[in-house]
C-alpha cells in the first residue's frame, strides 16, 4: 500500500470517527437538518443511478 494511500485512509476514518461523535451530540433542530441531508443525498444518488454517462 502506498504511503498516499494509508494517509487517505487514515484520514477517511478519521473523519468518519469525528462525524458519528458529532451526530451523537446534535440538537433537535440539527437533527431535522441532518435527516434531510440523509434523505436528499439518498434522492440525489437515485437520480445520478438514472443518467447515462454522458449526462
């Protein structure tokens, strides 16, 4: 494995870490706005699945 390679998975799972601490903390406002985020990222990728290529 390359040294660019670890890197970037050490940081990949940083960043997850630090996310799931941080979803752990969220107010209920944040919550409503994560849940949306979650559901408008899941929309997003359905309408990407759909495209060809070249669109």
């Amino acid at each position: 494995m390359k040294k660019s390679e670890i890197f970037e998975t050490v940081i990949r799972e940083l960043t997850e870490a630090a996310i799931s601490k941080r979803k752990e903390n969220l107010d209920d406002s944040e919550q409503q706005l994560y849940a949306e985020v979650v559901t408008l990222s899941s929309q997003a990728r359905d309408i990407v699945r759909w495209l060809s290529k070249d669109q």
